[in-house]
C-alpha cells in the first residue's frame, strides 16, 4: 500500500483510484468524501481506508477492526466509510480536462 504525496498538493494511490486534494493550508478535500474539509492527518486516514478496502473489498475480522478505528478518526463507522468509499468510486484522474478556448 502506498499513498503517495504529490507536492504537498495532492494524495494518491497505486491501489485506489481516490484522491485527496489540498485546498489551502491543512485543509483537504477527499474524493470518497464530497463536501467534506479535512485536515491532512483525516486524509490520510481517509486514503488509508480507501486504500485498505481497494486490497480487500471483503475485510477479515481484524482488518474490520482496524476500518473501525480508521473510520472513528473520521467520525464514520467502518461500514458507513466502505459504503460510502464505493459508492463515490469515480477514477477521478481519468477526467477529461476542459479544453481551453482561444482569444478570437
């Protein structure tokens, strides 16, 4: 698993197609998560989970455990974080980008 930070701006994953995004300061924005502000330390563990649930959409016991105390951080239980993790499961760097227009 490995979230990767990518200058100081933007948070991603090799195992998930979520992303968080900084807003300004320790603000954050996660994709799983829309109209929520984090701070970078809830985005990580929000990337965390979504990383972890990306590895093992079935989780073991222990890994419900771990969800639990992960999605606390977050004040979401484990299986509001898993609902909520798929249900906003859009491959966000996939996006087509606005094209831009020329001064005519």
């Amino acid at each position: 698993m490995a979230i990767e930070v990518i200058s100081a701006s933007m948070m991603t994953s090799d195992e998930t197609t979520h992303m968080a995004r900084c807003v300004g300061g320790d603000r954050w924005v996660v994709s799983w998560l829309p109209g929520r502000t984090l701070t970078g330390r809830q985005a990580v563990t929000a990337m965390t989970i979504a990383t972890t649930l990306a590895g093992s959409p079935n989780p073991t016991t222990t890994e419900w455990a771990v969800l639990d105390d992960l999605a606390l951080e977050l004040g979401l239980t484990a299986r509001e974080a898993i609902f909520m993790v798929a249900r906003e499961n859009h491959d966000y760097r996939k996006t087509a980008k606005p094209r831009r227009r020329g001064i005519e």
